[in-house]
C-alpha cells in the first residue's frame, strides 16, 4: 500500500532517530539513518537530503538517465528532502518529471523557493507555476530565496501556509554579504526553517547565524557542505585520519558532510548529488554517530593544518 506524504511524514516521526552501530552495509538500511527533528513541530527528517541545482538539463534520455538513477537511489537509501528552486533552471519539471516516473512524489518532502522582487500575484504565479512542474498540490517547505523580495513575500507564504498549502516556510543565503540582513529577518520573523552555507572552509555562520537559529526554534538546512569546490583539492592529497572511524566515517565528504551536521543547530545538509555513487557515499553520512565538540575541534584543527 502507498503511503501519502503526510502519512509516510508521520511514520518517520514515529520512527524516531535511528543511529546504525557502524558504517558498514550491514547497517545501511533506512531504518537506521540519523533523523533531526524539525523545531517548530517535533517532525524528523533524514540528515542528508538532496540538493537539485544541477538538475536542469533538457528532456533528452541520456540527460535524465542519471539523475534518474542517483533520485531512484536516494530514495532507496531512505532519503526524502529534496531542495530545488525555479532559479535552477529546468530544475523543477526536470525533478517533476522523475518523481512521476519513479512513482515517488507523495513520498518526498518536497522544498522549492521563490525569488521575486513584486510578490502577491506575482509570487502567487510563481508558486502555482512550481506546483504543476513539481507535480504536488502542496508543499513541505517554501524559502525565500536569497532574501530577493522577502518583505512582500513572506505574507503570501504565509497565506498559502494558513490554507495549507504549505507546511514549513523559510528563507535561505549561500552568501556571506547577506548575513547581517539575513540576522535581522531571523530576529524579526517567525520563520520554520532558514538555509545558508556552512563547513570547514566556510564556518562564519556558526558565529552568529546558527546559535540565533537554535534559540529561535528554526531548522537549519546546510547548503555547500562542500565549501565553495576547493575543499577536495584542499584534501584531495591527504589520507584521511585513522580517528575518523572513531565517528563512522570512511571518505572525505562524509567527513565534511559530517562536520557540518554535528553542529547542535543543523538539521539536514542538501549536497547536489547527480550520480548514484555520489548518492551512495553521501548518504553514509547519516549513518553511525555525528562527531562530539572534542572531534569537531580536532576536524578543524586537521583541516587548519592541511
């Protein structure tokens, strides 16, 4: 029998965390994937979720075969958040159209955005128009994207949440330059969740942005756990430390996507992830346990020194 999204939500609440006592692929299955729970309603979600900015190809088979593929496994592997946005180009229908082949959509906990300057009918369109490419009547999360117009939008987010159609609301920055406004708005709105970039080369967030959001009761969404694409080249040379399978970890983006998860205030990191083996080896880090403070110091002091 198929589960509905709010069905098969309510069934990974009740599921609990799940911490798998290694990584191997004995303990790989989705029951034992590490789940945070959501602040504003107790809800949990697998950690590792599926960032799409790299989904918008065109309709041609050999362009769609793989992330069809990486989203088929993904979804095997128990994960469900899937951040996408209308700025991705053909991003939204291109996803639409797997979820619809894979026969997955009411499964998925589905996150888009809006980015308009002249909200109310504008985002209105906007947001209908996500929901007939997405394929879903409604929404688990919508996001101001970048904060572009989030003055005039946010009302309308909030319309479409009070009628239900949309669960979770929040705002999101991949850019360092925002975070002061970016501060004020947390300070100043009500907001589910808030999205910005974090890791080992990119840590200021944690000096403001995430403990604001812990003591406002926000869920984070870590994007570019990665940093901004040096990282590897930073690491790429270097073995990877034997007290790393102290905490379940057995290759360089598990090791960063870890990092980032174990800050107290992350709730789910969304790496774009466009082929099954990428899928694969992420996903191993929602797996074991999350580094303690005396492991991340040592992950940033290892990486200080590199």
């Amino acid at each position: 029998m198929k589960l509905s999204r709010r069905q098969f939500n309510k069934a990974a609440l009740a599921a609990g965390t799940g911490f798998a006592l290694g990584a191997g692929a004995s303990h790989a299955g989705p029951e034992h994937l590490i789940r945070k729970a959501i602040p504003s309603s107790g809800e949990k979600i697998p950690v590792v979720g599926l960032g799409t900015n790299r989904y918008g190809v065109g309709a041609g088979a050999d362009e769609r075969a793989p992330l069809q593929a990486a989203l088929a496994r993904f979804r095997e592997l128990g994960g469900t958040v899937i951040d996408t946005a209308p700025m991705y180009r053909s991003s939204e229908s291109v996803l639409g159209d797997l979820m619809r082949a894979l026969d997955i959509t009411e499964d998925m906990f589905i996150a888009t955005k809006t980015d308009l300057e002249n909200a109310g009918d504008a985002t209105n369109g906007q947001m209908r128009e996500s929901s007939e490419k997405l394929g879903t009547p409604d929404f688990d999360l919508m996001q101001v994207h970048n904060l572009r117009g989030w003055q005039k939008a946010l009302p309308v987010l909030r319309e479409w949440q009070q009628e239900g159609r949309i669960r979770y609301i929040g705002i999101t920055t991949s850019n360092e330059s925002q975070y002061a406004e970016f501060e004020k708005v947390m300070r100043a709105e009500d907001l589910d969740f808030i999205q910005v970039n974090y890791s080992l080369e990119q840590q200021t967030a944690a000096e403001r942005l995430l403990p604001l959001a812990a003591d406002r009761g926000m869920a984070v969404i870590i994007n570019r756990g990665f940093g901004g694409g040096r990282i590897f080249e930073r690491v790429g040379n270097e073995a990877l430390p034997e007290w790393a399978q102290a905490f379940d970890c057995h290759s360089w983006a598990q090791f960063l996507l870890k990092y980032a998860l174990s800050h107290p205030a992350a709730t789910v990191a969304i790496p774009g992830m466009t082929k099954v083996r990428h899928v694969e080896d992420n996903m191993m880090a929602a797996h074991g346990r999350l580094p303690d403070a005396s492991e991340r110091a040592r992950m940033e002091a290892f990486y200080g020194s590199l």
